[in-house]
C-alpha cells in the first residue's frame, strides 16, 4: 500500500507541473496569485467564511502567521489545531483551508515561485516558543509591509530580500524546533492516504470525477477512502471534493465574466442545470445570485 501511495503522490505532483488550458486560464484570471503580497487574515462574516475555510490550493507557496487567537488549518487532508505565534508554510498546489474564528489576526503571505525553491517541499507547523523569535518574525513581516506599501526606490526589491530573510528565519526556526505532534500524525496510513487523495483532486478536479474514481486511482474502496477521511479531517472524502468545486466556482464567478454555463463545462459539470443545483445545495444561493454579491 505504502509504495502505490507514494506512486500516486509522486505522479499528481507531476501531473500538476504539466497544466492543461484551463489552468492556463485560471492563472490569467488570477495573474496575481504569484506576486510577493501579505494581507491581514482575520475573522470572517459567516456568509463569508468560504474565504478562508474553503479547500484551495495556489500556484505559488503561502506562509500563514498568526499572531494571535487560535482555529484550526486543514493541510493536506490532515486537520490540526492552531495558536499565537505559529507559523504554518504551505506549498504550492497543496490544499489547505482553516477557521478563523473570534480573536483570530494574523497575515497571509504569497511567496513568488520564483522563491520557491528556498522553502521547503512539504508543508512545516512551526510553533514559536522563544520569545526572541517571535519579536524577529513580526520585526520581519513588518519590514516587509513596509516595503510592499512604500514608495522609496527600490522599495520592490527591497520588499524580495526582507522575503529572502524570512527564508533563512523559516530554515533556522525548522532545524532549532522539535517534531511536532502533527509530523507524527502525518505517518499514519489514513493521513498518508489522504495526502494522496488531496493530490488528486488538486490535479483533476475539473474532470467531474466522483470519489469512486478517486478511491480506484488509489487501490482502496471509497468506504475505507472516506474513513480515512473523517479520521484526518472530521469530513467525508465527498466534502472534500466539493469543497474544493465548489470554492474554484465561487472565485470564477466572482473574479470572471465566464457564463455560468462555461464555468460548468470548465469544472466537469454535465450541464449548467446539474452546476446550479450542485452550488445552491451547497451555498443556498445560485451561481447568477452569488455573482451579483460576490459574498
């Protein structure tokens, strides 16, 4: 089981590299996506939190810092519990959402892939302890927030060496911290499984498979797919799937002028009819409604 799996981690996370046209087309909607930014990440209005707990992924890595009040992050299928002074990397094309309930502030950071390369491959739960490094990272983020909304000169590529020591801090931090709880977790059979399903659905959810697709591509049956599932992240394997459509529908109809019908086609959905019933049931609202809030 062990050797199939990493098999099919390895061959998605490949597959994904080799983007289709509509990913193509996903990255000109979403040009963005790969420029060096930090925003503020804070509580959400309840019809609003699909902004942060939704399943997603990036084409460039993120780093999350919170700084203070507590949640949880699904990363990878793997649900794990949050606080002040953590620091959570998550790698490009890797599915991750989490809670930020009352209290919660922290920032996002979008890491351009051209830096990728200085961070590491999988995803790393850094919890801060020493009171020093947790001044040295909000000394780090501030300086950078800094350069990002400045207009000195070369305050762009000021804005790249601060991100360049945040590196070489994330790297210290990692080889100075012990393994975490979660690192542990993360080598049981249903994470690992998990993991590989995640993969997965990151590199074919436009297809409009189900998850007996899914479950096959893996060698397990979908019962013991969608255990595993609720033993990682307290969801069924479904929800996952739908969680990350339906969230890929949602910025498309917000961020895009694509008809409705075309978003349909482009997400595996056999007719605009089946898409609009799939996204009420899931949202209580339809697609041309949401579009007009953008909520």
């Amino acid at each position: 089981m062990i050797p199939l799996l990493r098999e099919v981690i390895r061959d998605a996370r490949l597959a994904l590299i080799e983007h289709d046209a509509a990913a193509l087309r996903d990255r000109m909607n979403q040009r963005d996506d790969n420029r060096l930014d930090l925003v503020p990440v804070g509580q959400n209005a309840p019809h609003a939190r699909w902004r942060t707990e939704a399943m997603r992924s990036h084409e460039s890595p993120r780093l999350l810092h919170v700084s203070r009040g507590q949640g949880r992050i699904t990363l990878a299928g793997l649900t794990s519990g949050y606080g002040p002074n953590n620091l959570i990397f998550i790698p490009a094309r890797v599915m991750y959402g989490f809670e930020a309930g009352p209290g919660v502030f922290g920032s996002l950071l979008t890491i351009p892939g051209a830096m990728a390369g200085e961070w590491p491959d999988l995803p790393v739960h850094l919890r801060l302890k020493d009171v020093l490094a947790q001044k040295e990272i909000a000394q780090l983020l501030d300086a950078l927030e800094r350069e990002l909304l400045g207009r000195k000169p070369g305050h762009a590529r000021a804005a790249l060496y601060h991100a360049g020591l945040l590196a070489v801090f994330f790297a210290r931090q990692m080889e100075a911290e012990e393994p975490a709880a979660t690192s542990r977790r993360e080598d049981t059979p249903p994470a690992r499984l998990v993991a590989a399903y995640t993969d997965l659905i990151e590199r074919d959810f436009r297809l409009g498979r189900g998850v007996a697709d899914y479950a096959a591509l893996l060698g397990v049956t979908p019962t013991h797919l969608s255990r595993s599932c609720r033993i990682t992240c307290s969801r069924s394997a479904l929800q996952i799937l739908n969680d990350r459509v339906i969230y890929e529908a949602r910025v498309r109809l917000r961020d895009t002028r694509e008809p409705v019908g075309e978003i349909a086609r482009a997400l595996g959905f056999s007719s605009p009819a089946y898409f609009t019933r799939a996204f009420q049931s899931r949202t209580g609202t339809t697609p041309s409604a949401f579009r007009r809030t953008g909520i």
